[in-house]
C-alpha cells in the first residue's frame, strides 16, 4: 500500500510551543512577525506531498431509530460483518488485496463511527470490491444466513454508501482530509440508501478503465496493467471471485455497473459533484454453494438533500 504522510501531534505541539508564545499575555500581539513559525510550516508540511487516496464509507440507515439494546449491540455487529469481510478480501480477491495480509490490515485503515465508518483504500478498485463482499455478508445476514438469532434482536440492517478520492494525511494514527471530509458530507445528504461517488472518483474510473460502466469488463489481467499495479506480485496465490482472472464468460462477476449525475453539493463554499452508482454482482460467499445477486445502490435519480 502507498504510504500515508504521518506527523506526530507531540512533536509539532513544541516546534509551535517553540516559536510561538505559549503563555497567556495582557495585551495582543496583533503586530507579531510569524514568518519563522510559517517558514516551518512551510518546509515541514507540504500537502502536495498528501497521498491521493480512495475513501469507502459505510453508514447504517437510520441507526438512531433503532431500540437502545439494538443501537448496543449494533457496533458489535458491524465489527463482526467488518472482520468475516477482510477475511473474504485476503482469501476470494487475493490479487488486488495482496498487500492486505489480514484483518489487522484493514482494522488500521478504518475509521470507526459506531454505526459504520470510512476505509482508506489505495484505489477505486479495491474499495469497489470490498463493498461487493460487505454488501454480500449483510445479504446473509439479513436472511437469516449469517448470525440468525443475532438478525432476530436486531433485525435486517439497511447501508448507505460513499465513495470518494483525494488526498489525506495522519496525525498520529488518525487519519484527516479532505477524501475523509468530502465523503462525510456525501453521506450525510443521502436520505435514499444509495451508493454515491465524488467527481474525483468518477474521474479516476473514466481515466483509467475508459469509465465506470466498464467495472463489468474488468479482469484482472486488466487490472495488472495500471500503474497502481505495477509493484504487484502477478503470481499471489488464492482466488479472484470480484474481478475475473481474465475476460471471457464467468458466473463470478459484476452484471451491472450504471452512473449518472444527480446534483451538486455545497458545504462551506465547497462544491461536490455527485453521482449515483447502481451496481449489481452475481457469485457466492466462500463454502456456501448457494449462488445469489446482490444490488450495491438503486437508481433513485431524485437530487440530494
């Protein structure tokens, strides 16, 4: 995985305790020069340097309606689908997930908000993919085929989606920026369980795989050939159920990848352009023989709120 630029907060904390005046004064010091706390700024904090990375977020639908033993146990259900989904990346999609050795890996991407939360993903393509697999395990769960009793307290789980691409950065082990920011915002205007995406990410698809539509024509010989690839290892052991080894007829594979436009949204003076993604895949959950479709999205075209 790319390396995301790190500060430590301590450190930073006494550089600006350094150069800066940290004790309380009686007059303000409205006229101070602060040229030598920005020339360190300058020299120690270069956004341009951020890494572009790719944001999945998941949010439960209306989590705060749910009765309080339910909102309880909630986050330990999500922790549950969270790690049985990590296992099926590592395990089903081997090639794109190489770098991705175990559940650790993805508990240290993820952002947690109770009710679900952010994943910071290298590319669209691997953030794609997992959501496949997490819409797969809560299809089981909310038939009763994955923790029954569990889906009897608690009842069938409804998800909204949001993808977003940008640069992001660490202070400590939490992560921030505007990938992170702009995907929140997404996700707090949608009132229709949809799977949205930014401008950005919509862009990555159309410069790289001649646009999202093409998602069902992926392969992973494909994939091979794109730069972000370029440092992988084209003989990983394992299985590739999201994207095909190669093109050609498959049962394992996504039937249906539909975008459209749907609005703009406005925060703060920022624009977003959003768009809806409807996307269906056909497969099946490791050692369950049972084929099924699961639909990521709906083509609810209606503006966002």
């Amino acid at each position: 995985m790319k390396k995301v630029t790190k500060y430590n907060t301590d450190e930073l904390i006494q550089r600006i305790a350094e150069q800066d005046l940290s004790i309380f004064c009686d007059r303000g010091n409205v006229s101070i020069d602060e040229s030598d706390l920005l020339d360190f700024f300058s020299q120690e904090i270069d956004p341009d340097r951020f890494e572009g990375k790719t944001i999945l977020g998941v949010d439960i639908y209306h989590y705060s309606q749910y009765k309080p033993l339910e909102q309880t146990l909630i986050p330990i259900l999500f922790k549950i689908i969270f790690d049985q989904v990590a296992s099926l990346c590592v395990l089903n999609s081997s090639y794109i997930f190489q770098k991705y050795r175990d559940a650790e890996t993805f508990e240290k991407m993820f952002i947690s908000t109770g009710d679900g939360g952010f994943i910071v993903f290298d590319t669209p393509i691997h953030a794609m993919a997992y959501a496949i697999n997490f819409e797969m395990v809560v299809r089981y769960y909310n038939s009763s085929r994955f923790y029954p009793k569990l889906r009897k307290i608690i009842g069938p789980l409804g998800l909204r989606y949001a993808l977003t691409t940008d640069k992001i950065y660490r202070l400590n082990d939490n992560f921030y920026g505007p990938a992170i920011i702009n995907n929140s915002r997404i996700l707090e205007k949608d009132s229709l369980n949809r799977f949205l995406m930014d401008k950005n990410t919509y862009n990555w698809f159309l410069q790289h795989i001649n646009g999202v539509e093409n998602l069902q024509l992926l392969s992973i010989d494909h994939i091979r050939e794109l730069e972000d690839f370029s440092d992988y290892n084209d003989h990983i052991e394992g299985e590739n159920e999201i994207y095909p080894e190669e093109m050609g007829f498959t049962f394992d594979r996504i039937i249906t990848s539909d975008v459209q436009k749907i609005g703009n949204i406005t925060s703060k003076s920022t624009s977003l352009s959003v768009y809806n993604l409807h996307l269906q895949f056909q497969g099946s959950l490791s050692s369950v023989t049972q084929k099924v479709i699961v639909t990521i999205g709906n083509l609810n075209t209606s503006g966002i709120q």
